[in-house]
C-alpha cells in the first residue's frame, strides 16, 4: 500500500503533505527530526491528521501533487472530512 498523508504541528499552524509506503516508520521518521534541517523538523511536524491509502504509486503520486497545489483552505476541508477534530490519528 502507497499512503498520501497530511501532517501538521501541535498548534495545526503549518501543513505537511507527504506519500509514504510506509506511513507508520515515516511518522516516526518525523517524530525522531533525524534530519535537523529538514522542513519537518524545522516546523515540528509530527501529528497525523489526514491519510489515504492507494495500491497502485503512481496513483499515489498523482493525489499527492494535486493535494499539494491546493490552497489552505481546501486541505483544511479534506482533513475536516475525516478528522473532524484533527486528532493525531498516528496515536490510534
């Protein structure tokens, strides 16, 4: 499985948009900061509030960069769609 997840600091200030084949080793990644001058890091991004999942890459790709090229306000709107209350969903 290919996954496209959303993920965000403690105060939901910054967004992150990644895609992993491996969602729960890369939120460790982001939680360990082993790359102190990532983007990541730099911004505390450690709180999963939104995923998908996909089985083919490419399709994984595809939703990524379109998710990426959104506003605001619409990446607000997904999350909202499955985390109402922007829970850590990592921590379920």
């Amino acid at each position: 499985m290919y996954y496209v997840y959303i993920a965000t600091n403690k105060n939901n200030t910054v967004l992150y948009t990644g895609i992993s084949n491996a969602l729960e080793r890369r939120m460790f990644e982001h939680m360990d900061k082993g790359n102190a001058n990532s983007f990541t890091a730099k911004y505390n991004i450690n709180k999963l509030v939104y995923y998908d999942m996909f089985s083919d890459p490419k399709d994984a790709i595809v939703a990524e960069k379109k998710i990426k090229g959104w506003k605001r306000d619409k990446k607000i709107k997904l999350i909202e769609s499955m985390n109402q209350g922007w829970d850590d969903l990592f921590e379920r």
